[in-house]
C-alpha cells in the first residue's frame, strides 16, 4: 500500500466545485476540489469512514449536497 501527497490548498467556490472520487474496483473515496474552467482535481482528504467524510464537510463549509460523486 502507498500513501499519497495530500495537498492543502484553500477551497475557492467560484472557481472550484467539491467533489468525492471514488474506484469502482476497489472502493477508495477521495474528497477533493475540481477546477470548473482547466478540470484539474486536487485530492484534500481521503474518505474511510463517515467520520472522515463529516470532517472534510466541515473543515471547508460545504454541504453533502453540493458534492459531486465521480467514478
């Protein structure tokens, strides 16, 4: 198993949206930003737990619906 480099960077709501990607095959969730003009995702938070998940809506004020799922 690896560890990946988890970037830190402010959360800009005009120009990002949030969104979790998640394998099909494997089932890891990341929790991320996604560019809305050059789609570049950047991962913020790794996604194991419920706990993990409410940590991530929280740190960043976002709303569990205005995540977007990709596969």
């Amino acid at each position: 198993m690896f560890r990946r480099k988890i970037i830190q960077e402010p959360y800009d709501r005009e120009r990002q949206i949030p969104v979790i990607r998640a394998s099909i095959c494997t089932g890891e969730r990341v929790a991320g930003f996604k560019d809305i003009q050059t789609g570049r995702f950047t991962e913020v938070a790794a996604i194991c737990s419920r706990r993990d998940l409410d940590s991530f809506l929280e740190k960043y004020a976002v709303e569990e619906t205005e995540i977007k799922k990709e596969w």
